[in-house]
C-alpha cells in the first residue's frame, strides 16, 4: 500500500537555534532554503525523536 507524502509529514524549522539543538541531537535535515520573505528554514522529517523534542519544548 503507498502512503501519501504530505507537509504535515515534515517540520520547517525558522529558529537557527533549535537547528542547532536538532543537530545536537544528531538529527539531519533533508535540506535549507530561503522562504518568500526571504527567512532561511531548515526542513526535517517529523520523526518520533523531532516530535518529542518538540514537544518536551513547549513543557
């Protein structure tokens, strides 16, 4: 069965630090890019590991 990829299945990430936390963490990002507005982003998967760390944040 093939299951549709879509953007809830990747995390945007605008914040250089928490990039940093998320390399720290040893989690890669697919790649960067610049937004419309001209704003760098990184783009991750939405592991269970980036899920959680995520959400161990906003605690």
């Amino acid at each position: 069965m093939n299951q549709e990829i879509t953007r809830k299945d990747f995390y945007f990430c605008y914040d250089f630090n928490l990039h940093k936390f998320f390399q720290k963490k040893g989690i890669s990002y697919i790649c960067s890019g610049k937004s419309s507005n001209d704003r760098i982003f990184w783009l991750y998967y939405r592991s269970d590991k980036v899920t959680n760390l995520l959400d161990n944040l906003n605690k």
